[in-house]
C-alpha cells in the first residue's frame, strides 16, 4: 500500500516544484538545473562507490561482516537512480543519501527492525554436500591422448578437391 502511495505521490509532488520553481526562474534555468544535478549526481555517485566498494573489499580481505558496507552500496546505488531521474524531490533525496552520515543512520534504522541470527561459515559446511554427510569425491581413470600432428601442406580435408 506504501509502494503504491509513493508511485502516485512522487511524480505529483515533482509535477508541483517544476511548476513552482519554472515560474520562479523560467524554463531554462530550470531545465540547467536538472541537467546540472545529474551530472553532479553521476559524479559524486562515482567517487562514494568507489569508496564504499574498496571499503567492502577490506571488510572481505579481514573477513570481518560486510552488512554495513553493502547497505551503503545499495543506498549509494539507489541514490544514483534518483538523481539521474528529471526532479527536485528526487534530487534532494539522492543527494541526502550520498551523505555518510545519513547513510548511517538509515542503516541503523534498518538494522534494528531486522534481526540476523548470525553471520559467517558454518563450521560444519563440508560435510552438508551429501546426505550422508560424506565428501564428495568422485573415482575415476583417466587415459591421455595425444592429439595427431597436423599437417603443414595439403588441404585440411572438409572439402573434396
């Protein structure tokens, strides 16, 4: 139901502020300004990735837990989609999720309604491959041939001369 009040909501209230602020300023100006926002936005969007993705790959090195550096990636990503997208509301709100600290407390916010029982390998992740709990090893020969020289002169033989 949410989903569906922020489907209609949105592009009404975008619909509202181009109205406002194209008679403010005029058509021009305004249309620089959505242009000039998504360039930004590709911009900084850009330089936050990297850096949260070089933060992710740390946090994978150390095998520390990643959640919060995915949850930044995702936010990052989905604040690329709404600045790229023609708007001001949009804009404000791509550009409010480029902030690390507000990053931060929407994860917060996000972690303490969602619980996760544990993180990491199980201790005991070889042995659930079968069902019997043994490896899974499979026996076999194996007899190497060795391909035939090919021939330098000639015709290779898929066509009849």
């Amino acid at each position: 139901m949410w989903l569906l009040i922020a489907f209609i909501a949105v592009p009404l209230v975008e619909i509202a502020l181009f109205i406002q602020v194209g008679g403010a300023i005029g058509l021009w100006p305004t249309l620089l300004i959505v242009v000039l926002t998504a360039i930004l936005g590709t911009f900084l969007v850009r330089q936050q990735g990297s850096m949260v993705l070089s933060d992710l790959r740390n946090r994978m090195n150390e095998l520390r837990d990643p959640t919060e550096s995915l949850a930044h990636g995702a936010m990052i990503l989905f604040s690329g989609a709404l600045l790229l997208t023609p708007g001001f509301f949009t804009d404000a709100v791509g550009f409010s999720l480029l902030i690390p600290g507000i990053r931060i407390r929407v994860f917060q916010a996000l972690r303490s309604r969602i619980k996760v029982q544990s993180f990491g390998p199980r201790p005991d992740a070889r042995s659930q491959h079968t069902p019997h709990g043994e490896a899974d090893i499979i026996d076999g020969e194996f007899e190497e041939i060795k391909p035939e020289p090919r021939r330098s002169q000639g015709p290779s033989g898929w066509t009849k001369e």
